[in-house]
C-alpha cells in the first residue's frame, strides 16, 4: 500500500495536535487502502497516541537515539517511543544532516537500532541544487543509501525510503514528477521492492501527479500537513490514484 506521512517538524502545541487529529480523523473516516502516518513533535506524541490509538492512522516520530539509554541530555530512545506507540521513524532527514550535522555514520547506527526494536525506519535521501546542477544526483543517492545501510542485508521489507532533494524542501518548488520517478526507479534498482516515498513541496495540487509515477510508492509531506483538511485532500489524492 501507499504510505502518505505527515512530518509537522517543530510545530503545534499539544492542544493544538489534539484538535488537528479530532478533525483529521473525521475527514479520512472510512478511507481504506491507504497508510496513513502522523509525525509529530515529541511533545505531542503522548496526546497523538491517546487519539490515535484506536484509528487506523500509525504514529511516528521525526527522530531518535541510537542508545538504549544513558548520558545524552536530550534524547529519545527507541524503548521511550515505543512505549508512546511509535510504529515508525523519520531518519535522517535533510534538516537533521544539514543544519544538526548528522553523518551518514550516524544515520547508520539509528537504522540499525530501529530494525534491532522493531520500529520501521523512514530513511531520507536527497541531493542538494549544487549537486543536481553538476549532474551527480544519482551519485548522491547511491553514496547516501550505501552508507546508511552499511552492514545490512536485504532491508527491502523492512524499511521506507523518502527521496526529499534538498532544494525542493519548503521552497515551493518541487521536483518534476518525471525527475522524481528517475530517481525512486534508481532507488528500488539499488535496493529491491522498496516503498519510496517523494517528498519536497508537495501539496494537493500536485499531489496526484506525484502518485501517478509508477515508482512513486507514497508521499512525505511536511508544510501542507499542518491543515489537517489539506493534508486529508492529499491522503484522499492517493486512494483516487489507486482507484
């Protein structure tokens, strides 16, 4: 099936994540065929998974420790998340490497960690517009899915991937469908049958088009996900897709 995922990022209080899902689940009541994946910020996990948990909507989180527990003032673990019903994790997402500075080392350790407790890693690749521009996307996404996965055997069931090209990321100008397609091909070349979700300025205009690329597995969305009516037009997008 395909994953549509919100990923709010550093927004909404816990009052405010509690009247999204009591509208959301209101507007996608009854839609089948589809995952449907919030990730709020861990503020607002514990009153997402009171309200969640009896939905079909999965919970996730936007990062995590690759530790057990100890000395890392801050941090998330695995075991913290799943006690809050976390079924997936945002991974290395381009915000986390580029602005917190994690390595593809440390991505790697968070992957291993997520597939050894059993919580589904969503792992981020993407280029960025100097790359693009130099013809070395692909290059980047190889380097980026090899080291993240380094030590690993086949997680073609295990995982998901999101292909977010940097300079698509809250700009508003999205990659074309076609580009998008190249690339999740590329992936699921590298990879195997891997759900490959798009993710860059996507909203429900353009939603359809992505869905409609044949190797276009889902959607990571992050601005459009804040409303929970647009963010329902683009879970309801997909099941017009499949239909």
């Amino acid at each position: 099936m395909k994953l549509i995922a919100a990923n709010w990022k550093m927004n909404k209080t816990t009052q405010e994540t509690k009247d999204y899902l009591e509208k959301f689940l209101g507007l996608v009541e009854g839609i089948d065929g589809v995952d449907i994946l919030i990730c709020p910020p861990f503020t607002s996990l514990c009153v997402a998974w009171e309200i969640l948990k009896d939905s079909k909507v999965k919970l996730g989180a936007q990062n995590c420790h690759y530790e057990q527990k100890g000395a890392f003032t801050g941090e998330i673990s695995l075991d913290m998340l799943k006690d809050l019903g976390v079924s997936y994790v945002i991974v290395g997402h381009s915000e986390r490497r580029w602005i917190f500075g994690e390595t593809d080392e440390l991505i790697n350790k968070k992957i291993i960690a997520c597939l050894e407790k059993g919580i589904r890693p969503i792992l981020c690749v993407g280029e960025k517009i100097e790359d693009r521009e130099a013809g070395l996307t692909l290059k980047v996404i190889e380097s980026q899915l090899k080291l993240a996965l380094s030590g690993l055997e086949d997680v073609s069931d295990k995982i998901d991937v999101a292909y977010e090209p940097v300079w698509a990321i809250g700009s508003g100008n999205p990659a074309m469908p076609e580009d998008a397609q190249l690339v999740h091909s590329y992936i699921k070349e590298l990879l195997g049958k891997v759900r490959v979700l798009y993710g860059g300025s996507v909203n429900p205009k353009n939603a359809s088009d992505f869905l409609c690329m044949p190797d276009v597995d889902g959607l990571l969305v992050g601005g459009a996900s804040l409303d929970p009516l647009s963010f329902a037009q683009i879970v309801k997008a997909s099941c017009a897709d499949k239909a």
